[in-house]
C-alpha cells in the first residue's frame, strides 16, 4: 500500500509538472501543418521554432523537477526512509519525462505531415515495450523502480523508432542560422499560450 500511495503521489506531481507545456505540442503540429503548405522554407523556419520552443520548456520542466525534489517532504507525509525512496524515483521519471517531452518534436511532425497510422504503430510498440518491462521488473523484485525502467525503455524504443519514421517521411527541417526567424517563435509560443488558456475553459 506504501508503495502504491508513492507512486501515486509521484505521478501526480510529475504530470502537474508536463503542465508546463502550455498548448505547445498542438500549437507546433498547427503551424507545421500550415509551413508545408507554403514550402520548404517556411517549413524549415518552423521546424527550427518548434525545436527552439520545445527545447526551452524541456529546460524548464527539468528545472521544476529539480526545485520540486526539495519540497516532496513539504507537501507530503513521508517518514524519512519514503522520502528518500520518492526523490530519487521521482527525479528519475521527471529526467525521462522532460527527455520524452524534448523527443515529441519528431511525432509533432509526424502528425503535421498526416502519418497517423506511422503514429499509431510506433505508440503500440512503446506501450508493449513498457508493460512487458514492467511486469518484467516487477517480477524480478524492481518495486517502484519498475515504473523508470519500463518508461525509460519506452520512451528509448519510440524515439528510435520515431524519428526513423520522421526522416523516411522528409518531415525533420535543417536547423541553421538562416532558419531562425523570432517571428515563427513568437507566433508558436503565443498560440500555445491560447491553445493552453482555451483548454481551462
């Protein structure tokens, strides 16, 4: 029961902590949808702002995981044996979190370019890479480290597989000076402020 209540407790403040995406993700897959439309240049300059954005609130999200460690023993009755246990849980799943959400670059474009079913299959894979790991780590005695492993291994299996996908699709734009446009970060960063506020209500 300990250890369910821990895991439970380190979910949640992990996915309050994703929150920090603020409406990115849809935002990007919007702005790409519509640079495909206008060619390659525009394309690349969006690209580039998509990878901009997500890489600052992957900086961001890290930064909350390693502020939010010290203050696990505020908000939470944790006996001191716990609270080692859910710090270092939770600072492994927040690295793998933030690195998962960095990677959603590649099935953001996925998703502009129309490759649902590239999507779809990629996900089945991680999601049966990720229970079978589980009940794998469970049965060998992991405990609560079973939740990382399987998520780490995952997240590995649909990263590989996703930006695979993305480059036999041509949808991964060159990143360069010449296709930094502030423009194109703006306009996807205050988009995904509006997709975020809109979602509340």
């Amino acid at each position: 029961k300990s250890e369910f209540a821990l895991f439970a407790i380190i979910s949640q403040a992990v996915t309050m902590i994703m929150l920090a995406e603020m409406g990115a993700r849809s935002a990007a897959s919007r702005l790409l949808i519509d640079s495909l439309a206008k060619g390659r240049d525009s394309y690349e300059k969006t690209w580039t702002a998509t990878v901009f954005v997500f890489g600052c609130q992957a900086l961001v999200m890290f930064l909350l995981v390693l502020g939010m460690i010290p203050l696990l023993g505020v908000f939470f009755e944790f006996n001191e044996s716990q609270l080692a246990m859910a710090r270092k849980i939770f600072l492994a799943v927040g690295v793998v979190r933030t690195g998962g959400y960095l990677f959603s670059v590649f099935p953001t474009a996925l998703f502009a370019g129309q490759k649902l079913k590239e999507v779809n299959i990629v996900s089945l894979y991680g999601t049966a890479v990720q229970l079978i790991t589980f009940g794998v780590a469970i049965w060998q005695g992991a405990g609560l480290w079973a939740y990382p492993i399987a998520l780490l291994l995952s997240q590995v299996v649909n990263t590989g597989l996703q930006i695979r996908k993305t480059m036999q699709s041509g949808l991964i734009g060159r990143v360069g000076r010449d296709t930094v446009d502030w423009a194109h970060i703006t306009t996807l960063f205050l988009l995904g402020v509006d997709v975020f506020v809109a979602s509340l209500f």
